[in-house]
C-alpha cells in the first residue's frame, strides 16, 4: 500500500510517498527555516504564507521523484495536530482536496506519532512494544510506544521542550536559529564541566523541567555581562547540552530500567543531537536492552513519517471525512 504523506505544521512543508509503512519511495522538504531565523524563531503568519507558496510543488515532486501519479497512491495521510493552526490548516486543506478529487482516503496523522514512526522507515525490524523518548521544538515526553496506534505517556516536560530550552539558550549565547544544531556546534569546542549548571527538581518520576536552566544560562551571561567579563560561548554552550542531554537520557533510561524495556528509542528534532545519543546508546546497552536511533534525515520534520504513520492509522482503521480540522494541541494518546 502506498501512502502520501504531507506534513506543515511548523516551517518545513513536506511530502513524501512511502509503501508499507517502512520503504521510502520519494522526501521531499520545503523550508522557510532560513527566513525565520532572521526573526530568531518561527514567525507563525511567515510559515503560514511560506507553506501555501510550496505545498503544491512539494506535493508534485514527491509523486515526480518517486515516478508516480495520484493513481498509485492508495491513500492520504496529514498531520492535523498538534502545531502552529494557521500552518497546519494549509496541508490538511490541501490533503482535503487533493483526497477528493483523487477519489481516495484521507489519513489524519497526529505529528509526534509521525516523528515516532521515523523509526520504522531507519529500521525495518522494530516493532512494538518499546519505550521512547519524543523531544521536539515543541513537546518532551517519555511514551510507552504499546501499539501502532497505542501509547501510554510515562513523563513529560512541565514547562519548555528541550527543543524550545535549546532554541532559548542559543539566542542567549547570540547563537542562530534553531538552536539545537547552532549550540551543538559551539559546543564541540567546549570544555561540559565549565559551568556549574542546576539539575533541576520536578515532581513525577519520569517528568522533566528545563526552564530553570534556560534561566540558569542567562543569569551566567548577566553576571559576566555586569562584571565586564566575557562569556565563553563554547564552554558555556558544551555544559547546558550536557546537561540537558543527561537529564533527558537519565529520565529515558531510568524509565527503561523500571519497565524492563527490550528496546529503548529516540524521536524528534532533538534526537538528532550527538551527545544524547551518545548517552542514551550507552545507558540502554548497560541496561541490556537495544537502542534504535532515526536516521538524521528523519529527526526532523518531514512527510516520510507521516506517511509511515499514515500507513499504521489506515490499517487501524482511522480514516477521517472532508469535516477534518486542523488543532493546536492533543495528547498523543487521544483515542
Ligand atoms: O521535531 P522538530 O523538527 O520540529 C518540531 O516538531 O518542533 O524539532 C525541532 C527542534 C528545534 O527546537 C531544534 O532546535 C531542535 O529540534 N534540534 C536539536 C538538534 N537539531 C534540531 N536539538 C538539539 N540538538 C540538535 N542537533
Ligand atoms: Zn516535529
């Protein structure tokens, strides 16, 4: 079966056609990344804008590149929720008509289920049930991953996602947009034990907290400001990721040791970041349990996921009418 998955909820628009839920046929991004940063982060009107421009060309290079037409496709997966409204009612306007006048289903695909099915596209042999670790610009949470269609959430952050406390912390430091690869490469040239940062406290076991260290970041560079010293970018970048990459893999591993997790995942935009994978590949192989990574090109945004999930929603049986509507937000567990 082969699905069209289209993805706009935050800047990249993006189409991809995948068969099976697990083979990719074409991935095809759209960015309006570079102009945001201009901006230091997401304009939402910008995006909205950007998206209605290149969703119809993302939409025909995909079916191009992949050397097919709407006739082959089976089905039309887009992500309806959770993002930026005024972007995610572009793509799930055009999966509407484009579903319609093809003559064929129309897929509603929540975004962290999309960023979670990156994995079935990097690793053909992972299936449910195993734990996973979603961080993106917008959402951390630690998700028992039961089903395809079925997740129990573990932990989640209790104010700003480690995506959000990245792109925070990089404009602190005078680093670009988005923050996570800019503070990743200042601080490869870092010393981690620079800065003595706080681990923050938070009720819940599993549950995470990162806006008293975005706060901790930004005090260091008022204090250095007011005393007329500088501020070492490197270091001070090297010792807020490594901190937040061990809260995060301590949380993720800590959760994988009291479920007996066999195997233990990484999802999002964040897991892109080196220095987590590094600290989650080496926790979970004491555990004794197998760690799957998503392939860079599959951590963030793209259609491809949407069209993996896509795949898993079809077959559950969830298909939506023209009446679907885009949401801001929405528990990944909703039923
Ligand atoms: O999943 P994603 O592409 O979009 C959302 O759904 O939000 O995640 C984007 C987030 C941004 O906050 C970005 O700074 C972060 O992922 N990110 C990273 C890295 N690459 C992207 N964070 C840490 N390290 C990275 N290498
Ligand atoms: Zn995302």
């Amino acid at each position: 079966m082969i699905v069209l998955g289209i993805e706009s909820t935050c800047d990249e628009t993006a189409a991809a056609l995948v068969r099976d839920g697990r083979q990719l046929l074409s991935n095809v991004i759209a960015t309006s990344v570079q102009e945001q940063a201009l901006y230091g982060g997401v304009v939402p009107e910008i995006a909205s804008r950007r998206h209605c421009e290149a969703i119809s060309a993302t939409v025909k290079k995909a079916l191009a590149d992949a050397q097919m037409t709407m006739e082959d496709v089976d089905a039309v997966a887009v992500t309806f929720a959770p993002g930026l409204i005024g972007a995610v009612l572009v793509g799930v306007n055009f999966a509407k008509g484009l579903a319609y006048s093809a003559g064929k289903p129309l897929v509603p695909v929540h975004h962290l289920r999309g960023h979670i099915a990156a994995l079935y596209l990097t690793h053909p042999e992972l299936e449910p049930p195993f734990l996973c670790l979603v961080a993106s610009g917008g959402h951390s949470h630690i998700v028992q991953v039961e089903g395809y269609t079925h997740y129990k959430i573990l932990g989640h952050t209790v104010d700003d996602a480690a995506g959000e406390a990245f792109d925070k912390v990089a404009r602190t430091l005078g680093l670009s947009y988005p923050g996570g690869p800019s503070v990743a490469a200042a601080a490869k040239t870092g010393d981690p034990k620079a800065y003595r940062l706080p681990v923050p406290h938070v009720e819940g076991k599993y549950n995470v907290s990162f806006s008293g260290l975005k706060t901790a970041v930004l005090n260091e560079v008022n204090q250095a400001q007011m005393k007329g010293l500088p501020v070492n970018v490197p270091d001070l970048a090297a010792s807020f990721q490594e901190r937040i990459a061990g809260i995060l893999a301590e949380k993720l591993l800590l959760a994988a040791a009291d479920t007996g997790a066999k195997q233990v995942c990484l999802a999002g935009g964040v897991a892109a970041n080196g220095r987590l994978r590094q600290l989650v590949n080496d926790g979970a192989q004491k555990l004794g349990a197998q760690v799957y990574l998503p392939q860079l090109k599959f951590c963030g945004d793209n259609g491809a996921m949407i069209a993996a999930q896509g795949y898993y929603q079809y077959m559950a049986g969830h298909t939506a009418g023209l009446e679907l509507n885009g949401l801001p937000t929405l528990p990944i567990d909703y039923e």
